[in-house]
C-alpha cells in the first residue's frame, strides 16, 4: 500500500505481460516496483532457507520467547510494539550470536531456540519465513501514512509474531471467512458472458472471454484506495461498508501476495456485487485511459481487442453491475433445470448483431458431432461462412462511409440520435422534490418544460400544467439543446399497479419533424425497464392519437382495469391508449438494429441474384395450345433452388394421410430419445423457457392436432416436428442430453419420413 496523500487506484499496463501487483507500502502501484519488490522478498527467503542451522536458530532466537528455567516471560527482542525507528541493517543483523545475551532478558539467545533442537528442516523453513514476513510488515508500518492501513497491517503483524511464539499456522479471526458474498465476480462475470454472449458461434465466443479473462485478472491486481481517499471522493458512499471490504481485501488478497505465510485468495473469488460496484467506475475510466496511452505500445493482435471490443465489453458489462434487476447476480443463475440444463437468456443486443454475427451456441473448443454433421439441413439455412462475409462488408467504414446527410429510408428518430451522439441535444428526467435543497439548473428547466407544454397543449389550464409539471410525485424526461428545453414528456410512475401514465408530451413546434418525439418516447421505454415497469397508459386527445401508435400504443388496454381505474386523470374527450414495453428491445437502438437487418438481407439478395442472374428464353410451347407442363422443365427454375416433390405417394386422401401421420407418430413417441419432448416444457423446469421459445410445440400437442385433423398437408406436419427440434436447440447448450436426444430423434423421424414416401430418399 502506498503513502494515502499518492496513492490512486490503479494497474499495470493493459495487454502487458505478466501482470504484477504493487508491494504494500512500495509507494507506487506500477508493475515495475513491485515486482522488484515481491522478487527481493523471495530471493531473501531462498536465501535464509539454504543457511547452515546454526544461522537459521539465530534468526529464529530474535523472535522466540525464552524457555530458560525459572519465570523468565521474555517473548524475543521484537515482542513490544514496534519502535518509532526502522529495524536494523542487514549487516547489524548477521552479527548476532547464540551466546549474545537477549536484549530484553539475562539469558542467551541459546535459551530462546532449545525447544527447536528436533524440529524438522521443512518446519524450521515454515518458520523463517513468518519471520521474513513479519519484519517486511515491520517496514510497512512505519512507512504507511494511511491510518486504516496501518492498523491492518499491525493487526497481521502481531498475528504473524504469535505464529512464531507458537509455533502455529497463521489463521485470521474474523466473523466471516472468505468468500463474503455469493455469487462472486468471477462468476458473475462468468453469468454475464453466459447471459448475453452465449448465442454467438464459438470463434466470437472466444474474443468474449479473453475479454472477461483479462477483466478479471485487472480486478485481481488492482489497487483498491483506502477508505480516508474514497470518502473524499464519494463523501456520501457507504463508508463502514467499504472499510470493511478495504480490511477483508488487504488481509486476504493484498498482504498475502508478498507475505506468503498468510493464505491468500483471489480478489474475484471472494468478493461480489458490492466490491465490484465501488470500484467499476473508476476502474473502467482509468482502464480505457491507459489504453489509450499505451496504444502504441499494444501488440498489432491485441490493439483492436483492447481498443475496439474491450470498451463496448466493460459498457455492457456496467449495466448488469449497477442494475437492479439483473439476473447474473442471482444465486440461482446456474441453478438449472431437470438435468442440469443452464438457463439461456440471449438478449437482443447491438453489440452482438454490430461486431459478432448470430450463430449457434457451441463451446469454443468442441467440435461438430458425426450426428451433427448428418443432420439435415433445415430448409432457409444460411451459411455462417456467408453471413461472417456480410456482416464484414456492412460494418466496413470503407465500403459504406459515414456521412452526416440522412437517406429518404431513414428512421424517424434517425436525426436525433445523430445530434445525441453529437452531444446536440442531451436528455435528463427531472422533478421536482421538497427533500432537497432546490437546484437552480432543474428548476430552470421545468419552467422551460411549463412553457412548452403551455404553449403546444393551449387547451390545457397553464395552472394545471404548472401543479403537475412541479408536482414531486411527477417526474418530466427533458429533451435539452443548447442549454434550453425544448420538448419533454411528464409522467407519474405507479410501481406498486405496475404502470406509468404519461400526462403530457410535446416538442416546441419550431424543433418538430426532426424526430425528437420518436427518439423521447425511446427514452422514456428504456428509462422504465431500467425500473421495471413496463406498461404505459395514456389520454390522448383527436391530434395526438397518430403519434402515440406510431410509438406503440394501442386502444386494446393490456394493463386490467381494476389496476389503474381510481389512479390516472380522466380526460373528457380524449381517447384512452396503452403500450407494452418487452425488457429484451434496445428501444434507442431499435431502428438502427432493423436497418442493418434489413440491410444484410439486400446483401444476401444481391448475392443470390448475382449466382442466378442468367436469362432463358421464354416458354412458347402455351402458344401451340400446349395447357400444362411439369414445373422441373421450365428453364432456370432448378438453378433458383427449387427441387421437385419426393416421388412417394401424393396422399390426397384425407384419410390415408391421417393414417400413415398416425403412425410415423407413434413411431417417433416409442423411440428411446423421445422422452424429454413428451408434454410442453413447464415454466418452473426451465426458467426463462417461454422468454426465449416463442413458438414451443411437443409430441402431445402433436397428438392432439393429428386427432382433430389439423395436419391437412405433410408439410404442416413436418414443420411442427421440426418446430420440436429447433427449439431445444435454441434452449438448450450442445453439450447437454437434451441437445443430443434432440438430434437422435431428429435422424430417426426422418428416417420413418422418407420410408413413408413422403420425401424423397
């Protein structure tokens, strides 16, 4: 630990090697130091270990107590608390003998080390090196300035000194012992990586957790400020709660790296939530500042990781550690169902569609399975290599420069987001409050919000607008520029009913059609996931009603009546309008998102075009009265990848194809790997199944159809089969035994398929 009045937290360098951590009291926390540091105090130790027994009693008689005959209670020379001056030289040291008397006692150091006589050389080797480490935290002490540290690091020095007496393994009394909170970082970082990245194919995978890898190993060799530097810093923080952390983390993870007699843990296996988030903040800052220092220094292979993919993995990452409702920090995350299966969530991300193209979950490492590879090709597939092709050519600056001038198929919020980006306009929720001291910014802007809404919404009483827009019970999402208001909407969040109604909401009309009413409301739905409430209810009058269903709303009401009936203002005249939020929407990124979508999809277009794009001459054989022909003998069509129906039978009987579906049912329910796609999946078996599967189908669902006669085609029968296989696919991860019954059953049914002589074999 460094001097309180330097010290800042810190790391070594990213993407250098060999990470190393600052020795306590070394007075910096570059690696270089420290890891001169940790080196002597080894060297020291290899030392002193290979002496003659002679020269390792003498070390050992300075810190022993006196076993002379008699009521001699001398504990060694450095039994008293340390002296207001440094130990003495190494040369002062090595002229001490047995026969020297003790300093503290009549007796000879001899009568300090008789009890030592049999003691094994291992032991003996134990003990020198408490005794290494006791004096370097003797230095320690007297070069710390930091209060709080200084008392842990006497606290572990007096601890190590009744090891030596003793003759005991050091074992730290605390109320708790590690690890202080679950789930860990590690594993929480571990849940994130799982959470958000485990749709992606295995090479993008990997990138995520090198990311997550070398994340950890930063938290793990990082330089926690003390207590004194974090008040001054966040005076209202939790201070007792991160003084304790501070003390677990130099007792536990800190002193231990140097003064390997104590046991030593991983910063990221011990603590959790609550460490993480008083040091991400900084953390991150600094992490990317020195990044960007460095940058030049960086390896060519790991310059885009660290400046490219390593922020946009510590921004997502900071939104699963200060929300409040993320799952990763859940006990239960890995808690799977039946059968060990681990809870999927992918969420609908920009990152993951911008920088990592959508593909199967597949470990890294693990290769396809001979099943696999026999597998058939389901009708639609694209190939990854193609997509990967893609995706390169539409995120490539090159091939499609940015520019400021917006097409005529730009979204509608496309302009604001551009000026937000920008730093044109800015967007805050604001209100009012009768807690605390009114600042002066706020109460500006709500005056401007009061004027806005008077004047766009002049049916309104101003007096009504002002009680509401000042009402602390309201809050307003302010849309600034330049330092004025210059649109806003106010709403009144009713948690406990599950709603937010929205009370008013305009733009100034000389900033309108610039999309600014369109990228507010995108706000707005993210502000409230973020608080998980995720309806809106709404009055609107005859000129409002078009905006509000071009956000989301509708007349059909999803939140009950006996829930917001009593609770919002009813307005005469106005037409009541509600929208459903879904928490999985990046609502601000959406239209972005759509536009690449459909962009990729023009590209695959283009491609197919280009591969077919050859012109056949016309059919003229309808012209000699020629009715009909068989549609493989048009020109071109096989080429478009049109391939002709299996040469079985048609069954156009309604009755022969129920009976041959019968069959092939009951054949594929009889097989051994139909066991887990019996019934439909229960929510308490699968946690998060129905958030991920939206279109679920099973055997007896199955079942059920065939006998009221649904299945009036083989087609439609063989989609909701395959309905069955796709799903657990897209659940479940390709190591576990529904995957693999999955894919068994799969070849099976297809096999009773093509016997049948519904496709050809």
């Amino acid at each position: 630990m460094a001097d309180s009045a330097g010290i800042q937290q810190g790391s070594p360098a990213i993407g250098a090697a060999g990470l190393v951590p600052a020795a306590p009291g070394a007075g910096g926390t570059e690696g270089s130091g420290a890891a001169g540091g940790s080196a002597r105090i080894a060297v020291k130790k290899a030392q002193l270990r290979s002496s003659p027994r002679p020269k390792k009693l003498e070390k050992l008689g300075v810190y022993s107590s006196c076993k002379a005959e008699g009521a001699c209670k001398c504990n060694g020379w450095k039994s008293q608390n340390p002296p207001p001056t440094p130990p003495q030289t190494e040369q002062q040291s090595n002229a001490v003998n047995l026969q020297e008397p003790c300093r503290s006692c009549s007796h000879t150091l001899g009568d300090h080390v008789t009890h030592l006589e049999n003691v094994s050389e291992e032991e003996m080797n134990r003990l020198l090196g408490i005794v290494l480490d006791v004096e370097y935290l003797y230095t320690c002490i007297h070069k710390e300035e930091d209060a709080d540290t200084k008392q842990v690091y006497f606290s572990l020095f007096k601890l190590l000194r009744k090891s030596i007496l003793q003759m005991g393994k050091p074992m730290l009394e605390a109320q708790e012992s590690p690890p202080f909170e679950k789930p860990s970082i590690e594993q929480g970082v571990n849940n994130f990586v799982q959470y958000k990245f485990s749709h992606l194919p295995s090479k993008e995978r990997q990138t995520i957790m090198e990311l997550a890898k070398m994340f950890l190993n930063q938290i793990n060799y990082w330089q926690l400020e003390t207590p004194s530097q974090r008040r001054q810093r966040v005076p209202n923080d939790d201070a007792a709660g991160y003084k304790v952390n501070y003390t677990r983390w130099l007792c536990y993870c800190n002193v231990p790296q140097f003064c390997d007699s104590l046991p030593r843990y991983e910063t990221t296996q011990i603590f959790g939530r609550t460490l993480l988030r008083s040091v991400f903040t900084v953390m991150r800052k600094q992490l990317l500042e020195q990044a960007r220092q460095e940058k030049d220094k960086l390896p060519p292979e790991k310059r885009t990781l660290i400046l490219t993919h390593f922020p946009k993995f510590l921004s997502m990452l900071e939104e699963e550690v200060y929300s409040h409702s993320s799952p990763i920090w859940s006990q239960d995350f890995l808690a799977g169902a039946a059968g060990g299966q681990i809870p999927i969530h992918p969420v609908f991300s920009p990152l993951s569609l911008y920088i990592f193209p959508v593909g199967e979950k597949r470990k890294p490492s693990e290769p396809l399975s001979h099943e696999e590879n026999k597998r058939p090709r389901v009708v639609g597939d694209i190939p990854m290599d193609l997509i990967n092709e893609v995706m390169a050519t539409i995120t490539d600056p090159a091939a499609i420069p940015e520019t400021s001038l917006l097409s005529a198929h730009s979204a509608r919020d496309e302009a604001a987001r551009l000026e937000e980006r920008r730093g044109v306009i800015e967007f805050h929720v604001i209100g009012n409050s009768l807690n605390q001291k009114p600042n002066k910014r706020i109460l500006m802007w709500l005056v401007g919000l009061q004027n806005v809404f008077s004047h766009q919404l002049p049916r309104m009483p101003k007096e009504y607008i002002t009680r509401l827009v000042f009402d602390p019970k309201h809050k307003t999402l302010s849309l600034i520029k330049d330092g004025r208001v210059i649109g806003g909407i106010c709403f009144r969040m009713f948690p406990s009913q599950g709603f937010t109604e929205i009370v008013f909401c305009a733009v100034t009309s000389n900033e309108q059609v610039k999309g600014y009413g369109t990228h507010l409301m995108n706000h707005l739905k993210e502000y409230h996931i973020k608080h998980e409430i995720l309806n809106f209810l709404t009055y609107a009058d005859e000129y409002a009603i078009g905006y509000f269903k071009k956000q989301g709303f509708s007349k059909d009401i999803k939140v009950p009546k006996s829930k917001y009936v009593g609770y919002i203002k009813d307005y005469e005249g106005a037409t009541l309008m509600g929208c459903e939020l879904n928490p999985s929407i990046p609502y601000t990124e959406f239209s972005v998102i759509i536009k690449k979508q459909k962009e990729i999809i023009k590209k695959l277009i283009e491609r197919k075009q280009a591969q077919i794009r050859k012109v056949y001459p016309g059919l003229s054989c309808f012209k000699d009265g020629v009715r009909q022909i068989p549609i493989e003998s048009i020109p071109g069509i096989r080429e478009t990848g049109w391939k002709p129906v299996g040469k079985g039978k048609e069954l156009k009987d309604p009755d022969q194809l129920y009976s041959t579906l019968k069959t092939i049912l009951q054949h594929v329910k009889s097989h051994q790997n139909a066991w887990p796609f019996m019934e439909p999946v229960k929510k308490t078996e699968a946690p998060g199944y129905y958030q991920v599967i939206r279109f679920p189908m099973d055997l007896k669902t199955m079942s059920e159809r065939l006998k009221s006669r649904y299945y009036t085609t083989r087609k439609l029968f063989m989609a909701d089969m395959q309905r069955i296989f796709t799903n657990c696919r897209e659940y479940n991860p390709p190591e576990s035994e529904y995957y693999k019954c999955a894919n068994l059953l799969e070849k099976f049914f297809y096999t009773k398929i093509k016997e049948a002589g519904l496709i050809e074999k």
